[in-house]
C-alpha cells in the first residue's frame, strides 16, 4: 500500500506522432505513479520517449490514451483553460536550452508565469527578487538575458520555473547545455528547492551521476518502463 496518495498518476500513457508513413507510437502503456516531495529520474536512451513523458505528465501535451491524475483529478477531463491554469499554479518548467526570451530583461522572463497568473504588476518585482535571490542572481534583475552566460542563463529559466511556487518542478535535461562546474550548480540548487520547500522534482538526464541522487529512477526503453515494479512509489524521499 502507498503510504499517500500520489501527486501524479500516469496510468496506460499512449501517445502518437504524426500519420501514415511518418506515424511513431512514441508511448505504448506508461504507467507511473508520483508521491510528493519525491525526486524522480527519468532516464534512457535517445529516442526512447522521455520528453514525450514528461511532457504529457506536466500537461504541456496531452496523451492519445490512457490518464493523467494531478491529486485525483484527471487531466483528461478538463478544458484546455483548465489545464493552462492548473499549469501555471502547480508546476514550474526547466528545458535544456534555457527557452528565455534573450532580448527581454531577466525580470522580464522571471515574471512571465506571474504575467500569465494574473499577478498585478505591484506585486511582480517583489516575487521575482525571491525567486532570483536563491539562485545568486538579484544583482542581475535588470539585465538583458542574452548577456548572461550559459549557467546564469539556466539560472534564470530556474527562477522563471519556481516564481509561482509550483508544488512540481518538471526539468528536462537541465544541465545537459552546461559545462561540468555550472552543471552541478544547477543540479545543487534543484535539490536544495526539493529540500528547502518539499518540491516534487521530475528530471530527465542522460547523466548517471544526477539520475542517482534522485530518491528512484525510471528508465524508459521505445516508449516502455523497462522495469514495471519500479513505477510505484516506495522510493520516495
Ligand atoms: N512532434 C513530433 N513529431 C513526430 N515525432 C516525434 C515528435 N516528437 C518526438 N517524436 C518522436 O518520438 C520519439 C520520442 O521522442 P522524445 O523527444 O520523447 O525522446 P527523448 O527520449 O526525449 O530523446 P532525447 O534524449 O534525444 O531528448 C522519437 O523517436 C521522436 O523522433
Ligand atoms: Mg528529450
């Protein structure tokens, strides 16, 4: 028996790409389950489907079958305007190529989910000072993006990714862009949110030495969880 319910749900995750010729079943059956506060590892090889997953558990995509449950409520069944809102007030978002607006100020980009949650202006800067402070980057709310380095620049796609104080934070290969001393940075800071604040922290990586410190891994193999009996939640930490 799980010990709480879970955050996430996926059960029989099926997704399709594309027609004819072009058609990929990029999901066959993904059945997953997320406590909260644990920190999960999405891994496995190029091609295998992980984005797909982690896109359709985040509600960034929806799936040609199967559910997805945010605390018991199924994703499935709600309007589009549902699921941006729902989005915008539960998860936080990192890619691997930063994604930041580089002509926009770095508050500017921070401020973007508060922007898209309605948060009056007056109350925006304040928010956005918070979420930069953590991450050593305060000094830097005036700047351009695209005047930061590379690390400085995740560091902000992570600030943009908490200011709304999501309960998950989805990150898609976050240090894959980086280099060995600024990789680990991040990695550093995405754990002491998990730490600091109960965060939920789903990750894809290619790398081994970050898949291990999340409390379990899953690996994915065309489209499959390689290994079914690591899909429910006993690992969570
Ligand atoms: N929009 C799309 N249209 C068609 N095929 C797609 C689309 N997005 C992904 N695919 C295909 O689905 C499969 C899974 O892609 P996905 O991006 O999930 O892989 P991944 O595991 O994240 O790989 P990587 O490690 O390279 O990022 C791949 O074969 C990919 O070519
Ligand atoms: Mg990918």
């Amino acid at each position: 028996m799980p010990m709480s319910s879970p955050i996430l749900q996926a059960s029989d995750l099926q997704k399709v790409y594309g027609a004819g010729e072009s058609r990929f079943h990029a999901l066959r059956g993904v059945s997953l389950d997320i406590a909260e506060a644990e920190t999960l590892a999405i891994v496995g090889p190029s091609g295998s489907g992980k984005s797909t997953l982690m896109h359709v558990l985040a509600a960034l995509d929806r799936p040609d079958g199967g559910t997805v449950r945010f605390r018991d409520q199924d994703l499935g069944a709600l309007t589009q305007r549902e699921l941006d809102t729902l989005r915008n007030r539960e998860f936080g978002f990192v890619f691997q190529q930063f994604h930041l607006d580089e002509g926009a100020s770095v508050m500017e980009n921070v401020a973007m989910p508060l922007m898209v949650g309605r948060i009056p202006r007056r109350d925006r800067r304040e928010a956005v000072l918070q979420a930069l402070e953590p991450l050593g980057l305060e000094g830097r709310i005036d700047e351009r993006a695209g005047n930061l380095s590379g690390g400085q620049r995740q560091r902000v796609a992570i600030a943009r990714a908490i200011v709304n104080r999501p309960r998950v934070l989805f990150a898609d290969e976050p240090t894959g862009a980086l280099d060995q001393e600024n990789g680990e940075k991040v990695a550093r800071l995405l754990f002491d949110l998990h730490e600091q604040y109960g965060l939920t922290l789903v990750m894809v990586t290619h790398s081994g030495e970050l898949a291990e410190r999340c409390g379990r891994q899953v690996s994915i193999l065309d489209g499959r969880l390689s290994d079914p009996a690591s899909t429910t939640m006993e690992g969570a930490r």
